[in-house]
C-alpha cells in the first residue's frame, strides 16, 4: 500500500485511519494469512462503513496491497480489536 491513505476501500468510506510505525508494538494476539501464506506486520489500519450498513470494519492494510478485515458492531468495537493487535494503536486514530 503506498503512503496515501484512501478515501475509499471499495465501496466503504474511510472514518478513521492511523499508521502502524515504532510507535506500535504488534501483540502476536491475532497473525494474518492470505491463502495459507503468513503476512507481515500491517502498515496501515482503517476503520471504514459501507452505506447503509450499521457496524464498521477495521482493515489492515500490507505493503503487498493486501487487505485483511473484521467486522465490528461499533467503532469503539473496532478500536478495541485494533489495540487488541497493534499496542499503542489507541493514542494514533486519525480522522479523514
């Protein structure tokens, strides 16, 4: 993923986004995988809504350009997995 952060993911709107730098400390909690294949640390996470849809979803966002998601009932919801995996996660949220 480059540097930009999106406005969009598909078809979702970005709310929040923050960089995952040395700023963070990944947990080992929760580990990614894309057709059986480990990823590395995330680059970027983004909490985004789809339109008319009520809950939210946290994507981690690799420098491979691949995305991994969960969906969350709240934002605080998706904050909360978000510092669940990314340590320090909490205090970097930005709004677009």
């Amino acid at each position: 993923m480059n540097n930009e952060i999106p406005t969009n993911i598909g078809e979702s709107r970005v709310i929040l986004y923050s960089p995952i730098d040395k700023r963070h400390s990944p947990t080992g909690a929760c580990e990614h995988e894309i057709s059986g294949i480990k990823l590395e640390n995330a680059k970027w996470a983004v909490i985004s809504q789809y339109k008319n849809d009520n809950g939210y979803y946290l994507f981690f966002c690799y420098e491979s350009e691949h995305l991994t998601d969960t969906y969350h009932e709240t934002i605080e919801d998706a904050k909360e997995q978000a510092e669940y995996e990314y340590e320090g996660i909490t205090s970097t949220w930005k709004k677009t």
